[in-house]
C-alpha cells in the first residue's frame, strides 16, 4: 500500500529517442582525434546516463543508435539486474551511406568503429550489416539519412533489403529522415518507425498513413536547437539555425497533418546526442510541444508519451497503461501534469518512481552532481 494522497499517479514515461553512448569523455590529453575513445570508460559512461534518466520517470527508452554495442550492454545489464536502469530497447550503429548524417570522416577514413555511423553502400552491404547488428543482439536496426533532408542518401530499394532482412529475423527498422523523398521511401519500403519526417510534404504523409506507419517528429530536439542558438549563437553551434527555423516550420506542419490524417505520433527528444541535450530535464518536453502546436489535450499528450510509445520499446499493450496484469511502471508526482505539462519535465516534482513493481531510491542526488564528462560526438 502506498499513500498517494494528493498526488497524481500515471505510468512511467517513455522516451521513444534517446541516446546514451553519443560524445566521447572529457579527459586530459584526449581532446585531440575521436581514435582515442574507447568502448569500456563509454559503456560505464552509458549505464551511468542511464540512472540520471531512470530518476527523471522515465522508465523505458527507445535508443535509436550508439556506439559498438554499448546499447546492448546497458540494457542487458539492466535486464540481468546488475544495474538500475529504465527499460531499453536499442540499436547500434546507424547504416549510412556516403553523403548521410554520420558519415564525417574522408571517403579514405570512412567511419571508424567509436563512430556512430557504419557506412554500407550497397544494398548487399546493408544486409551483411543487418546481420552483424542482429548477430549482436539489437532490437533494431537504425538507418540514416542525410542529416537535414537536403538530400536523398538512401534508395527505397535498400531501404526495403534491410526491412525484408531485419523483418525476417524478428528486428524491427527504423530510419532518420528528414527530407521528403526519404520519409516517402521509408514508408513505401516497410519500416516500422521514421524519426524526424520535418519536410514531409501532403503526399509523403498520405503514403505514411496509408503503410500505417509511426512518426517519431522529435520536436522536442529541433526546439532546443532554436533556444540554445539564440543563447550562444551560431558559432557556437554545430548545426544550421537557419536550416533548423525552416525545418521547426515543416514540424508543426506535420504535427497538424499527422493528427488530422490519423498517422500515429510517438514522443521523441533526443535526449543525449549534444551536450546541450541533457539527460533529465526534456524526455516530456514533446508532450508540451504537442499541445502547443499539434493541438493536443494535456491527457492525449500524457497518453502519446506513455500507452503510445510502448510499440517504441518493443512492449505494446505491456507497459504504459496503469492495469492489472500490465508491467508496474508507475510514477507519482507533486504537482498536477494535466493542469500544467511542464510538470513532467522537472525530476523534483517527482514524489515516486517505480519500476517493475520496485520503488527506485531518488534521494540519491549523486547522479545530479556527476560531472560532465562529454564533448560533442561530432567535431
Ligand atoms: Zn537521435
């Protein structure tokens, strides 16, 4: 029996895009070339990051991408109770082509085994490289695109040879697609989830609907890039503002369109690719941006982070609903998320969290005061 009154109880959230092994650590006399980083200080570093998420009320997360497999590391380790942790379901490194998001390296270089990125440029490639990732154990296989949706990097063909491999073997894929043609490919080829989907036109959405397919717009990522370059300016910002203005205008687009055309939307941040994306404070900034822009209620949005992100974690109609028989992640808050949202993005608030029927220990403040051992993934 726990005494919730004059609380609100609801499930634990899900954050269906989170990355816990992006950035290298910040350590003397490795600031100079990304060689030097290395798999055992990363996966350490990773089931650290995932406390801080677990103590925010987050108790699943989806991670679209990491390095080696640090991912299935975390996750297994949380699985086998070695570790606390949210639950995870995760890929590895994402399959790129030349010209796509993590391809930085010279064509001679290519993408070295700490980087994020694995280059196949062949749909034969990819399919090896389905195989590799599975043989490993990954739930899912993240393709990329290019990084903003200029461009076209992928071809529906492959797309479609990863889909039909990974399907075959029980592994779900999802795609980083920013641009048009990619998030209509992405679609027509099968995969299960797009993330982004920022220049999707009228026709791309209808094809989206139309396969039944799953967004996951990540706003919440998009937003922080605006807020954070009015702080710092672009000099001090990896990506294009300019380019991210237009591409936020394109995502309430989509937001509107998905909503009136049925497409479901799962909840997305982000979370842990820069370090000006921090683990904690922004896995329920989506349910806020939801209502501003997507014309949600405050409770189809707490439902869109909870009972609709379970397909991202590989738990449908298991986890994200309070239920007899369901999974018992529950977390219990202060103060009232229906009235305000921004509730749920301010780990203080939080009067108890509970992860498959155990209460996790939040008076550890020890994860708030790790110190920042990151620079950015991307030089
Ligand atoms: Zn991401």
């Amino acid at each position: 029996m726990i005494d919730a009154a004059g609380r609100w109880i609801m499930p634990g959230l899900i954050d269906a895009h989170t990355h816990l092994s992006y950035g290298n650590p910040k350590l003397p006399r490795e600031d100079r070339g990304r060689g030097t980083t290395r798999p055992e200080l990363n996966t350490l570093r990773a089931a650290w990051n995932a406390q801080k998420v677990l103590r925010s009320g987050v108790t699943s997360i989806s991670v679209p991408g990491g390095t080696w497999f640090t991912d299935v590391a975390v996750r297994d380790a949380i699985k086998l109770g070695l570790i606390e942790g949210p639950r995870l379901y995760c890929a590895s490194r994402m399959i790129v082509t030349y010209g796509s998001i993590e391809d930085e390296e010279p064509s001679w270089v290519g993408t070295p085994q700490h980087s994020i990125g694995v280059l196949c440029n062949t749909a034969a490639d990819m399919v090896t490289e389905v195989r590799r990732q599975c043989k490993h154990g990954v739930d899912f296989i993240k393709l990329a695109d290019s990084r903003s949706g200029e461009t076209q990097t992928i071809a529906k063909e492959e797309i479609a040879a990863v889909v039909g491999e990974a399907h075959r073997r029980n592994v779900r894929v999802a795609i980083h697609s920013r641009g048009s043609a990619s998030t209509r490919a992405a679609a027509q080829a099968g995969v299960d989830w797009i993330m982004h989907t920022d220049l999707a036109t009228e026709a791309d959405l209808e094809a989206v609907a139309g396969a039944g397919v799953r967004i996951v717009p990540t706003a919440t990522f998009v937003e922080r890039v605006l807020e954070f370059g009015r702080e710092v300016g672009q000099d001090q910002i990896q990506i294009s503002i300019d380019r991210m203005k237009r591409n936020m205008e394109g995502l309430v687009n989509v937001l509107q369109r998905a909503r009136a055309m049925g497409i479901k939307v799962m909840c997305g941040t982000d979370c842990g690719n820069y370090s000006w994306m921090p683990y904690g404070k922004m896995h329920a900034k989506e349910a806020e941006i939801l209502i501003r822009y997507g014309g949600y209620s405050p409770l189809e949005a707490i439902t869109a982070c909870t009972r609709e992100n379970a397909f991202a974690v590989g738990l449908e109609n298991q986890v994200g609903v309070l239920e007899a028989g369901k999974l018992a992640d529950i977390t219990i808050w202060k103060q009232n998320p229906v009235a305000d949202i921004r509730v749920l993005q301010e780990p203080a608030n939080l009067a108890m969290v509970i992860k498959d029927g155990k209460k996790v220990n939040l008076d550890d403040r020890a994860w708030e005061e790790a110190p920042l051992i990151f620079q950015e993934a991307v030089a």
